[in-house]
C-alpha cells in the first residue's frame, strides 16, 4: 500500500491534492474501479477529528491502476499542526479495508506568511 508517509501543506491551502496508489502484499496495483472512499483526519495532539469519515473530495484518478487522491475542501487546513490521515476503502466486490495498515500517514498544516 502507497501512502504518503508525512505531507507538508500551508495553513488554509486546498492545493496540491493528497495523492495516494493502494496495492496488495504483492505490489499489485488494487483496481478501484467502483469503489468508495472515504477520508478522516484527527489532531495527533487531542485526537480531535477534522474530518470525520468523509467522502467529498476523493477524486479516484486511474481507478485500474490503484490511484486516487483527496482534494482539501474548505476548513480542513485551517488550524496548524500534525494530523493522522486514513482512508477507508470499500471496493465494488469484497469487504471494506483501511489504509495505510503498517504505519500512521502524517499531514503537517504548516504556519502560513499571509492569513488567507
């Protein structure tokens, strides 16, 4: 499974998207097609969810190939810190699975020069 290990974005930014490949034990791409995905993220601090179980903003991009991404939406990178990010994924057949499963994936909201 690909998960982006620790990813680095400034205070209120949308961009760039959280890009994300999922594959098996065997490196094999896990075809997406179909599926659902959904995203939470929680303060590593308090444990505080910013973004509970939430599908807007995955945009599945080559679904045979295993990759998709998450799309920030408004508020999500409002508040600086260090972030635990999961996804929940739940193919067209076969039960639901969540990523990453071997270690924490980590978003930094990092401190911005301007306020907007």
């Amino acid at each position: 499974m690909v998960i982006i290990t620790t990813f680095m974005i400034k205070k209120n930014d949308l961009q760039p998207a959280y890009p994300s490949q999922i594959k098996d034990s065997s490196d094999v791409a896990i075809n997406l097609t179909g599926a659902t995905i959904y995203c939470t993220m929680k303060n590593a601090a308090d444990g505080t969810l910013k973004i509970n179980r939430q599908n807007a903003g995955i945009n599945i991009s080559d679904a045979v190939n295993g990759k998709f991404e998450y799309r920030w939406q408004t508020g999500n990178t409002d508040t600086t810190g260090k972030y635990y990010i999961e996804f929940e994924i739940n193919p067209a057949s076969g039960g639901k699975f969540t990523v990453p499963t071997d270690q924490s994936a980590i978003v930094m909201v990092k401190e911005s020069l301007d306020t907007q």
